[in-house]
C-alpha cells in the first residue's frame, strides 16, 4: 500500500498537517497508537494564539475548528490578593488569541478530516518507521486484529509526540538536544469548577497559582510545588484550600477533580527538525514550559509551516521550503522558548521567596509592574502572547 505523507501521530500537530494536506489534495495517511475515544478525551491547552487561529482561517478551515471560541483578550494578574487586567486585545491590535479546549479541537480536526475523506487509523501498534533517509521511506505497524501492515511514502510527518518513535530515527551524530529544567515543581489539577472570568495567574506570597477555563463548566489550576513533589500529598481539601489562599479568594467555587498531575517544568529542543524524508512537527520536537501557553501553538506552527512545504515539493517540484523547514520551525520555538522562561520566572519568582530568594522576588515583581506602567512593554509582551505569524 502506499500514500504520499504518511502521518504518525493524531494530536493537534498531525491531525493539522494532515487536514491542511487534504485541502491542498495531497494523500495522507495519519497512523494513531490509541483509540479516538482516548485521543478524543485528553485534556490539556486550551487558548490558541492569534498566529495558530490565522492558520485555520487562511486554511479555510476557521469556521468548522472554531466556531462558538470566544476570544480570551483580558488576562488578570493578582498580586498578593490585588487584581491587574492586562488587556492583550488592546495592545495588539486586536490580536488576542481564542479560548478553546485542546480536546474539542482535537474532536473537531477529527471530524473534518473524516468527513472530507481523509484516513485516521486508530489503535495502530508498533508503528515504526524504515529508510527515512532514503528516496522511499516505508512505515509499518499492525492492525487492532494484529495484522502487518506496510505504507510507502514519500514523506514521514513525525507528529507523535513527545515519547513517540519519530525523533529517534534521526541519528545521534547529527542532532543537537537542549535541555533545561527548573527546580521547581508544577502541579496541576482539572475540576468540573466554574472557569475564571479571565485567564488569571495569582502571584502570591504563599506561592504561586493559575486558574484557566476549559469549557464553560472546567477550569485548570497549576500550583506551584517543590520539584518532584508526591501526588499523594495533594489531597482534594489540600487543593482548594491551597488554590483559596493563593488566589486570594475565599469563595473560589469548588466542584469534583478530575485530574491531578505533577508537570515536568522541563525545556526541550532538538536540531535538525528533520532528517532526510522525517520532519518532526510539534511536541516530538521541542517541549515549551507551561506558563507561555505556547506548546499547543507551537505545533500547530509547525504543522503549518510542513503543509505548505509539502504542497510546494509535490505539487511543483519545489523542495525548497522542504530544506528550509528546520531553520525556520526553530526559529520561533526559541523566540516561544525564551519567551516561557521568562514568563515562567516572573510568575515563580514574583511568587516564591524560598528557592529564589527576596531579592528576585522583587525583580520579578518589577516585570511584572512594568507590563503595567510601560506601554512598549506591555505591547511587547502581547506580541508575544498573539504569537508570530
Ligand atoms: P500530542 O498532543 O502529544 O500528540 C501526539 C500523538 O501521537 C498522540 O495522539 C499519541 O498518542 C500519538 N503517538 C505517540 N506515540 C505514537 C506511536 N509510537 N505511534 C503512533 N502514534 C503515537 N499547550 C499550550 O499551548 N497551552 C496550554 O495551556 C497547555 N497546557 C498543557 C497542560 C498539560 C497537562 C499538558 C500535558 C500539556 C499542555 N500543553 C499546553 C502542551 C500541549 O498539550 C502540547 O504541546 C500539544 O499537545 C502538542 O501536540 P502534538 O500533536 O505535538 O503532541
């Protein structure tokens, strides 16, 4: 059997490569390890930046993807108890980015993909992929029965995330990995909890905490938490009692958690992105630190980015953007990179005293006044946030 691109992985960044494919007419096959249902359920971003947005409308796809995502222009900043709205449509233009939950945009890129005749194969075990830097790369996996399959190609969109199989096909010699992680821990819990009126990020003497919408019945909160912190130490009573006294607020609605995690608050990226006929897009490439809220946008930057090259080298020959996709998918991940870091230390730092001691504090609290009293600044910051198309 063979196709022209084969896809593996159906997260945000495959699901995107492959529907952007199907509208350009390029053959594509997206190769799945779970089942829909679970692909369809996890839970995890939920704003897409104004550069992420543009690539669906471009796309045609916007409607369909998109329908019924308010826009998410205000973001509140509570220090100490005290709210600051930093209005990110203004200093944008209008640029604000839109409040929708990974998992419904998954759904939705599913669907589309499906119902215009596009191929998903779920549950597909041991997916591996051969001669990727040869002229005709071939994948093989098995079926749910068990059964052997083999799909050549003359493209490989390695999309399956971090822990996936793609990166490793690129050979030590040639590739760069950057690491980082900061030592401090992220715990994260989901809630059948009222969401906030706005994006809120409580910067606290008592430690630092974020409340997120995720639908009009869910909220995500991240606490801060000692690096490598026991999950079994955060009980129900412990969360909100925790997230009451951080976001200073003694009549934050509670409601059943459904999810608790700790979060690796690890940087990664690799260089090259690519190798021969494999092009990494998304999570299996690079992983940002939560507080940007830039992972999610990032991969479907990525994806967009391969879409366009892939057209360009089967439908005329122009393998160009195909050489260039590396060089120009890293550029702005470091931008989003640095650009979570320092998010990530001003929101930690403003917050914690004990591991960055009174004087960071202090120094994080500045950025954080800045964003306020600095319209270059702020406009800066909002840029960043809006994303870079
Ligand atoms: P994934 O979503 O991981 O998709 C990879 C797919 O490949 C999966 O479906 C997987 O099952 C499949 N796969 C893996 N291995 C194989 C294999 N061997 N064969 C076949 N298929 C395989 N980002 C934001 O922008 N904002 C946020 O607020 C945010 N919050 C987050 C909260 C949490 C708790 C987590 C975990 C992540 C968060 N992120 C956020 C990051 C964001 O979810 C990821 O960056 C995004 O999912 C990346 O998409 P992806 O398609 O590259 O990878």
């Amino acid at each position: 059997e063979a196709t022209t691109v084969v896809v593996v992985g159906a997260g945000v960044a495959g699901l995107t490569v492959a529907n952007l494919l199907h509208r350009n007419g390029i053959g594509c096959v997206v190769l799945e390890r779970h089942s829909r249902a679970r692909v369809e359920r996890r839970q995890r971003a939920g704003v897409l930046d104004f550069a992420a947005e543009q690539v669906y409308l471009r796309s045609g796809l916007g409607d369909r993807l998109l329908s019924g995502a308010p826009r998410s222009g205000l973001l509140e900043f509570r220090v100490d108890g005290v709210p600051r709205l930093f209005d990110a449509d203004l200093h944008t233009d209008g640029r604000a980015g839109r409040l929708i939950p990974q998992q419904l945009l998954v759904r939705r890129l599913v669907s589309t993909l499906l119902d215009n005749g596009g191929e998903v194969r779920f549950s597909a075990a041991d997916v591996a992929l051969h001669d990727v830097d040869g002229a005709r790369p071939h994948v093989t996996y098995r079926d749910p029965d068990g059964v052997a399959h083999r799909l050549d190609a003359d493209y490989v969109a390695g999309c399956d995330g971090f822990h996936g199989v793609s990166r490793a096909r690129i050979p030590p010699e040639v590739l760069t990995t950057y690491r980082h992680s900061d030592d401090v821990g992220w715990f994260t819990v989901l809630a059948d909890s009222p969401p906030p009126r706005h994006p809120l990020l409580a910067i606290n003497r008592h430690g630092f905490a974020a409340h997120f919408g995720r639908g009009p019945g869910a909220s995500r909160f991240y606490l801060q938490c000692p690096p490598g912190d026991d999950l079994g130490s955060w009980t129900d009573e412990r969360v909100w009692r925790q997230l009451r006294l951080r976001l200073a607020d003694d009549g934050l609605p509670d409601g059943p958690i459904v999810d608790k995690a700790v979060v690796d608050a690890r940087s990664f990226v690799v260089d090259p992105m690519s190798h021969g006929r494999l092009f990494l897009v998304g999570d299996a490439a690079h992983i940002v630190p939560p507080m940007g809220g830039k992972g999610m946008n990032l991969a479907i930057a990525d994806a967009d980015v391969l879409a366009r090259a892939l057209t360009a080298a089967v439908r005329d020959g122009d393998d160009g953007r195909l050489r260039e996709y590396s060089p120009t998918c890293l550029r702005r991940v470091w931008n989003d990179q640095e650009f979570s870091r320092w998010m990530t230390e001003m929101v930690f730092h403003g917050a914690d005293e004990t591991t960055a001691g009174p004087f960071r504090r202090q120094l994080a609290r500045s950025r954080i006044d800045r964003l306020f009293t600095s319209s270059a600044a702020a406009r800066a910051f909002a840029e960043l946030m809006a994303g870079t198309a």
